[in-house]
C-alpha cells in the first residue's frame, strides 16, 4: 500500500525538506515551526524532541498534543487531493501539513495561513 510508505516515513527525513522548500521562496524555519506548532500543538521543545527521536509520520501525529480546531478551514488541493475529501484521517493530516507549508511558499500572510 502506498499510504503505508508515507505513514513510516521519517519526520525528521521530511522537515528539512519542507523547511528548504520555504526558504528558497524568502520564508523562515520559524515560520515554518510556527506553521507546525499551529497544526499539532506542539512548541518548540516537543517538535525538537520528535525531530531528535526520529519518529514516523504515524506517531509524529499520534503523539501531537492537539490538532487545531480550525484544520476544517484548510481547504484545497494537494498533490492532485482535495485536502477536504480525503478519507484517511493521518493521510488528510499530513496534507493538511504539506498543505500549509505550500501555502507559506507561495508568500500568503502568516495570519491567513493559520486561519486567523
């Protein structure tokens, strides 16, 4: 199953990558973290502790503090999926995510990014 291969992929493999990604469009790692934090409810300390312990994607989000009440508002397509329909629930989470960080790389405001 292809979802299986994303599922146990390395948060810590991926990170960089979506940090990269920001910056080479004139963004932040703190932007990105804040991003991150928005998302799961972790902070800095705890993000840092998942990057170090090297988890998958599966427990990166099994062990987030909390998903943001507002994930509903994140609409759109990624990756040729609508965010909204997707019907596995760590699948969307980790859409919702790259979804985000897609966002924060086309330049949107950091308060229409969170949803604010």
């Amino acid at each position: 199953m292809v979802n299986s291969k994303i599922f146990s992929m390395s948060f810590a493999t991926v990170y960089p990558l979506y940090v990269q990604k920001a910056e080479r469009k004139g963004r932040t790692k703190p932007e990105v973290d804040a991003v991150i934090f928005w998302l799961t409810g972790y902070d800095k300390e705890t993000l840092q502790k998942q990057i170090d312990r090297k988890i998958d994607f599966e427990t990166f989000f099994a062990e987030a503090p909390t998903l943001n009440p507002n994930v509903s508002k994140i609409t759109g397509v990624v990756c040729g999926c609508r965010v909204e329909e997707i019907e596995d629930k760590l699948m969307q989470k980790i859409r919702y995510l790259d979804k985000l960080i897609d966002e924060l790389a086309k330049g949107k405001s950091m308060e229409k990014i969170l949803r604010t």
